[in-house]
C-alpha cells in the first residue's frame, strides 16, 4: 500500500474529497430548490435557491482547485480532478462517478483506490529514513564496494 509524501497532501486530498461529496450532495438540492421555488413563485425561495446555486457553482471551482494538485503517488494523476484520461479495467464506481467513490473512500476509510493504476494509497504520511539511518546505510554500502 502506498502513503502520500507530506501531510499537506493527506489534508489536500481531503479537503478535495470533502469538496467533491458537498458538491453531489449540494448541487441537486440547490437546483431542486430553485425549480420548486419557481414553481410556486416564491420571490423569497428563487433569492434562496439562486444563492445556493452560485455557492455550488464557487464549491466546484474550488473543488477543482484543491484537486487538481492531489496526485495518486504512484501514477501522479490527479484523481478528484476532472481528466480525460483512461481508467484501470478493475475500477469501480458509485453512482456512476469514480471520483465519487475515489473521495467517500477517503472521507469513510482513510484510504482509496486510484481509479488510473487501480493501487491502493493510505491516508498517512510515509515514514521517512532518519538522518543516522541513512548515514549508516551509505557507510554500510560504501564499505562493501
């Protein structure tokens, strides 16, 4: 299992996930509630549902921000952002998106998938070799040469 480099990508990746999910989550009822408001003519609901919109509009830019720079560690592929790329034969969907399943995974499981080279990646910082550790491997190795 693969672990991302740095903590800012761990937070990235889940401010993009939370992003994502708002955004499915968010969008329909913003819509159904200007449609319904229209509906009925409710000045007041049209104001309300309008708003929700236009804040669903800047969470998708945002969210398309944020993602854009959370790249799987082993393919380097963006895998909350939009891409036209080819996905793995394995992956899978939820409600016909990958990304959606790509970023419940992160937000439920602390780990995901990556819908591009189908390997798994765990929400976690990756440990790094110590300064002493590393000097003692290249003394190690230099002494065998």
């Amino acid at each position: 299992m693969h672990h991302l480099r740095t903590l800012a990508a761990v937070r990235r990746f889940r401010v993009a996930a939370l992003l994502l999910f708002g955004n499915y989550l968010f969008a329909p009822l913003a819509a159904g509630l200007l449609v319904y408001s229209l509906l009925i003519s409710s000045r007041q609901g049209v104001m309300f549902g309008g708003g929700l919109m236009a804040t669903s509009l800047i969470g998708v830019i945002l969210q398309w921000m944020v993602a854009s720079r959370a790249n799987c560690p082993l393919c380097m592929t963006a895998v909350l952002a939009p891409r036209a790329c080819t996905k793995n034969r394995r992956a899978r969907s939820f409600c016909g998106s990958c990304r959606l399943r790509v970023a419940l995974a992160i937000l439920f499981k602390n780990r995901f998938r990556c819908q591009y080279c189908n390997e798994p990646t765990a929400m976690q910082v990756r440990e790094k070799i110590r300064d002493t550790d590393t000097k003692k491997h290249l003394q190690h190795s230099h002494r065998c040469l």
